[in-house]
C-alpha cells in the first residue's frame, strides 16, 4: 500500500505532465498560425475595374488611331471629345462613348481603380528590365521604371484566380517584339499594370494585361494587348493594333455523374463595326456559376454467364468426280468424184 504522500506526488507528477503536452500543444499552434497567416495575407483580390472593364481602350484627352486597328470591347474618352481613326479602325463587341454619362462614369471607375493598385502593399521589389523572368502571383513594385525587353513569364501555379499587380513609379517601356507568357492557369483579365507616368507598348511585341496609366498610352504599329488600355488624363494612341479585352474564363463546374458548369452571360451594347459614336453602353458580365451536378449511379453488374463450347463441324467428304468422256463423233468418209477427161475432136477439114 502506498503511504499518502507518495500518492500526493505521484499525482502532482501526473499534473506536471499534462501541463507540459498542454503547453506543447500551445506551442504548435501559435507556430502554424504564424505560417498560415502571411500566406493568407499573400492572396491578391482582383482589382476593381467597375464600369471601366467594359472598355478596351479609355483616354482623358484623345483617341487617335492610324490604320486598321482592330479593337474588341468599347473605346471611350472623357473629358475629352476628339476620337480620330475609326474608320480605318474597327470596334467590335462594343460601342464608341464620347464625353457622356457612360464615359464619365467608366472614367470615375478607372481613378478609384488605379488608387487600389498604386496603394496594395508590396510583396517583392523589381527594378529595370523584366525580360526571362518567371514571376509568381503578387504585388511587383519598382520606384522608377518598368522595362521588358524580350519574355516574361507569369506563373499562376495552378491556380486561374491568381492575381498579378506590377506598380511603376514612372514609366513602361516595351521593347519591339516583346511578349508576356501566361502558365499554371494564369489569365490576362487578373494582369494589372498601373503606371506612374505613361506606357509605350513597343513594335510587334504581345503585352497582356490591364494598364491604368496616369498619362497616356502609346500603342506602335502592329503591337498587340490582351486587356485594355486605359489612360487616366491623357491620351491614348493607336497604330495598326490589335486590342482584346480580357475577360475571366469561369471556373466552375459539376463534380461526380453530373456536371454544372459556370457560364458567362453577355450584355453587348449595340455598337457599329464603323466606329460611329453612340450613347447606349456596351460590355459584358459574368454570369452565376453552375451549380454542381449529381453523382451518377452505379450500374449493377451483371451474372456471370456459362458459355458452351462449340464443336467444330465435321467436313463433307467429297464425291468423286462423274464426269463422262466426251462422245466419239463419226465421221462418214468422203468419197472422191472421178474426173472424166473431156475428148478433143479433131477440126473439121474443108476442101
């Protein structure tokens, strides 16, 4: 029998113990909250574009296009009132807005737009040149300028709603042939440039992304943008380009038997292939995403069957052959005519 005052400590060393796993346990908690937390607070939101992402190509001073540019989305000014080019420029899947109610408010849209991505917080520092880089999702800052002389590579590591904020304290350069390559799921509608100065989109290069620029935008001749071009106080200016404003792929869908997938509805202004400018506004939402489909059943297997062998068929003898020789013909000899030799007379004498 145990006297008490060893029953007295064991329990005060079973009360040590549990202590310690309490405090264990505490102890990993706090060090998974401080891991999980940053990359929690790492996810970008997309930024708002509001009205403004209904329009490929948006100025404050001018719109001046030289060639057959080819813009798919709404072109818009405001203050401004001069949009110049179109034709021999086309707008496609969109309208034309001059210094009216879906202008101005496209244009209040852009401001607020740009604040948010000029205010995010920074998660990597970049300077000078971005060509042959790989860049993950997150928030790139360079105090002066931004410069891209040949490939950049944007890698969304699976994910299609990642987002990409690059922030030039003064201008863009891209050099001529320059282009951006999207991978891991990454999408152009969720590329965001926003641009202390101006933006000069060089010579047949592919740039994508959505630029907010404080100034203007030069597009040069034959360059090409997935996103839209969108100038806060300046102009935007256009050569012989190719603009298509990026919309978010939906990335819904069913699971199991069924299927739901997400679908994107489509409210297009009723714009003009000639560029004349209109009132009514165009643009594109989003439509619900799918609801998830049902789980097909299982098919029941069937018995298992016996199969009886087959005996192959005995093979017919042959008969042999009947056939008859064919019948002697006789032939009935043919008799010759005797050949009567025919007596010359003598010529009569005349005396």
């Amino acid at each position: 029998m145990f006297s008490s005052t060893d029953r007295r400590s064991r329990a005060a060393l079973r009360g040590h113990h549990a202590r310690r796993r309490l405090a264990c346990v505490a102890s990993l908690l706090a060090v998974a909250s401080l891991v999980t937390v940053p990359l929690a607070l790492g996810a970008q939101a997309p930024v708002g574009l509001g009205t403004a992402g209904n329009f490929a190509v948006l100025a404050g001073s001018t719109v001046t296009n030289t060639g057959p540019s080819v813009i798919s989305g709404s072109v818009g000014l405001a203050p401004g009132s001069a949009v110049t080019g179109f034709p021999p420029g086309i707008v496609l899947a969109g309208t034309i807005q001059v210094a009216n109610g879906v202008a101005l408010q496209a244009k209040g849209d852009l401001v607020t737009a740009y604040n948010d991505a000029a205010g995010r917080s920074s998660t990597a520092t970049v300077s000078g040149d971005l060509a042959g880089r790989t860049l993950k999702p997150g928030v790139y800052t360079s105090a002066s300028s931004l410069g891209l002389s040949g490939q950049l590579t944007l890698d969304a590591q699976g994910d299609p709603s990642a987002v990409f904020v690059f922030q030039a304290g003064s201008s863009l350069i891209v050099g001529s042939g320059s282009q951006i390559n999207l991978i891991g799921g990454a999408q152009a509608c969720n590329v965001y440039w926003q641009v202390g100065s101006s933006a000069t989109i060089g010579t047949s290069s592919a740039f994508v992304g959505n630029i907010l620029a404080l100034t203007s935008i030069t597009m040069t001749t034959g360059a090409t943008l997935q996103g839209s071009a969108l100038a806060r106080n300046g102009a935007v200016t256009l050569d012989t380009n190719t603009i298509t404003r990026a919309t978010c792929a939906s990335t819904g869908g069913g699971s199991g038997g069924g299927s739901g997938p997400g679908t994107t509805g489509t409210t297009p202004g009723a714009g003009t292939p000639s560029g004349t400018p209109t009132t009514p506004g165009g643009g594109t939402t989003r439509g619900a995403t799918g609801a998830s489909g049902t789980s097909g059943a299982s098919g029941v297997p069937g018995a298992t069957g016996t199969v009886k062998p087959k005996h192959p068929k005995k093979p017919k003898p042959l008969k042999p052959s009947t056939t008859k020789p064919p019948a002697k013909r006789h032939v009935k000899p043919v008799t010759p005519t005797p050949v009567v030799p025919t007596a010359h007379k003598p010529p009569a004498f005349t005396g």
